[in-house]
C-alpha cells in the first residue's frame, strides 16, 4: 500500500508540545497568571480560521471541533446551520479550549460555540485550463489545487460558462484565488462576489486585483481605504467598464478574538510589515517572540500558532505551507456507513471508494451499512474520494 506524510498528521505532536508549553512549562508571572516571552496562558478558549478537512464533527487545522443545538452558525452574518458545513469551506471558529490528542496520530479536540463560514468569490467561470489548474472569474484568477473539492463534478473543461461559488485565500500580491472548494451553481446568480485588497482608491472607484469597482451607491463603512481587505457584492452586469458594488464589507475578524484564547489561524498573509509583524487573512499576527522562517512575504500561505492579546494573535509557532503541503491533505470522516456496495460507501454525505490499498482496522473488517467508522481518504483527479484508512469505531 502507498505510503505518504501528511502535514496534518504531525500537528497533534506540535500542538502536544504546544500545550505541555504553556501548560507545564510556564513560570508563575506577577498576579497569578502565567507567561512565557509575554504570551498568556490563562485563557479558557479557542479561537481557528482555516479550511474544513474533515466531518463528524468539524475538523480544522487538526482540531476536531465538536458542537450540539447551541452551536452558532453564520453564513456571511446570516443564520444557518452545522448541517449546512462542507469540506473545502473557509470557517472561522470560537470554542473551549483544546484538549490535546489523547494518542499519538489522534486528533486535538475542542467544543464549538459559534462558527462563521462564508466564500470569497462568485460568478461566471472563462478561461479554463485544466493543464495550468486555473480559470478565471470576472477577470481574476483563481487557482486550483488537486485538494480543492468541487461540487458536484470535478474540474475539467465542462467548468468554462457556468456560474461557481468559490471559497479560499486571495493572494494579495496578484488578485488570484487560491481555491480549497468550488460550488458549481444551477443558474445565474442575482449577485456576483469578489473580495481583496483595495488599491487604486477612488471617492468612486477602487481596483480589487485588476477588477474596477464603482462604489459610489454601494452600502460601506466609512473611511475605507487602500490595503483595506473587504469582501463586495455586485451587480451581474458592468457600468462603463466597471462592476457596480451594491455591498462593501470591511473585514472585522479582529472583533471575534477573546484575549489569551489560544489561536490557530490559516490562510494567506494579506499584510506585511516585517516578519515580525504580518496579518493573515486580515488578523493581525505578532511574532517579534520567536524567529519566524525564511520565505515571509505578502500572499505566502502559513499557519500560526499562538494566543490572543489585544485582537493580535501572538504567534508561538509558523509554518509556511506550500502547495505541495496542501495538496498532501488527506480528508477526514466520522460517522455511520450507508448505501454500501463492493467498492463504495457513502459517510457524511459523500461517496468514497475502497479498494486493495484501503487499510482497514482491524484488518478482517467486513462493513455493513449502519456501522460506525473514521475513515481517512484523499481527493483524486476525476474527483472522487478514495479511503486510505477505514477504522472501525468500537
């Protein structure tokens, strides 16, 4: 059977060693609490911003946040609900605090209070080239990797001409997309989506990437300006060469942070300062405690680890993330097997295939529908999921 390191499977070792930091190792600070380099350890939450990897439950960035009725879910500031999560969805999450992995290869885990989801871009895919991994939407870029999950479909040369939804991180240092999910819509949508930095900024323009947006009748907040990172609504037409914003929204992220929660964002960095001082996907992030690596820069992929103090995450550890890293990802499931056939099953919703390289444990398994399993499985061209690992769960 193929064997492969993937990132995620090393991070409840690192987050172990992380909590047995700031949980064993810290030194009694002025007042009761604890610190090292100025990080507290006296928070009761979490907070995680990255890409959906797994369900049952909702995995993140190697935390298995798991939640009941109660749980908060947002879409964009509107109500929704946990049902509504997919894979590949940028999510923003609020919780207890993490519970390291009981396990070596086991997950962290966590329980989710409020958790707010929403894409980047929408509108009419042009330009595909399957080769290259890219289309584009509304004259911008977007990317695609073999870990982004399309639905329904896969990407081919079938996309060209239909209207997608897009989630990901915008690369700030070209306008493009770096695509973790693609929903292909059934008709044309009433508004069209993009997001970005705003360059160019006029009292009745701005550019995101090389788009043109008038804003002149568009609800915002005010004092908008250049470096700002929004997200715009727009009309499906265009009005002397520009796209018309019906709605512009300023990044608040910051406003979710509860001091000293312990943090774990990913995503692009959409400022840059220094390696000391950077935001990513427009949260301020403070590393001038630890030696950041080399390769810094506006639009590199990261994942950060820290606390919070001031709606800034100080960081206690970075990791760049290159696509290779990404498109490493494995997916993950936990739940009850249904619609079983010789080489298929569905879990969660989606169908994935087993075949002689699937590692099952034990190892005489015989799946029955209705059986509960963790299944680990990872995204192949034609866009479908094949399980590495079907763990039977007891």
């Amino acid at each position: 059977m193929k064997t492969r390191s993937h990132p995620h499977q090393a991070r409840p070792n690192r987050r172990e060693a992380l909590l047995a930091l700031l949980g064993t190792a810290l030194l009694p600070a002025c007042g009761g609490g604890t610190d090292v380099a100025g990080v507290s350890s006296g928070g009761t939450g979490s907070f995680t911003s990255g890409t959906i990897t797994g369900l049952g439950s909702v995995i993140v960035n190697g935390i298995r946040y798991e939640y009941d009725d109660t749980v908060s879910v947002t879409i964009d500031g509107t109500p929704s609900n946990a049902a509504a999560l997919q894979l590949g969805m940028v999510v923003r999450i609020q919780g207890s605090a993490i519970t390291a992995p009981p396990t070596s290869g086991a997950l962290a885990t966590a329980k989710a209070t409020r958790i707010a989801y929403g894409s980047e871009w929408k509108g009419p895919a042009a330009n595909v080239n399957v080769g290259n991994g890219t289309f584009t939407l509304l004259g911008q870029t977007v990317r695609v990797l073999a870990t982004t999950v399309f639905s329904p479909g896969k990407f081919d040369g079938n996309l060209g001409g239909q209207y997608v939804e897009v989630y990901g991180y915008v690369n700030v240092n070209d306008g493009s997309l770096q695509a973790s999910r693609i929903e292909v819509e059934s008709g044309a949508p009433d508004r069209y989506r993009l997001s970005g930095v705003i360059s160019g900024w006029t009292e009745t323009t701005f550019l995101l990437g090389s788009a043109l947006i008038n804003h002149t009748s568009a609800s915002k907040p005010a004092n908008l300006q250049n470096g700002q990172l929004v997200r715009v609504k727009l009309r499906t037409t265009q009005q002397g060469g520009a796209w018309v914003a019906t709605e512009v929204e300023a990044d608040n992220t910051s406003s979710e942070l509860e001091d000293d929660d312990e943090a774990e964002i990913e995503g692009a960095i959409t400022s840059f300062s220094s390696s000391a001082a950077f935001s990513v996907n427009g949260i301020a992030v403070d590393a001038s405690r630890i030696k950041p690596p080399t390769g810094m820069g506006l639009g590199v992929r990261v994942e950060v680890k820290g606390s919070i103090s001031g709606g800034t995450v100080i960081a206690t550890e970075i990791d760049i993330k290159t696509d290779k890293d990404i498109e490493a990802q494995e997916y993950e499931f936990h739940g009850a097997i249904s619609g079983l056939t010789a080489n298929t099953f569905v879990v969660r919703g989606y169908t994935v295939r087993y075949n002689g390289t699937t590692r099952f444990e034990p190892s005489n398994t015989t799946l029955k529908n209705g059986q509960l399993v963790e299944v680990k499985a990872e995204l192949q061209s034609n866009g479908e999921l094949l399980a590495t690992k079907v763990e039977v769960d007891h």
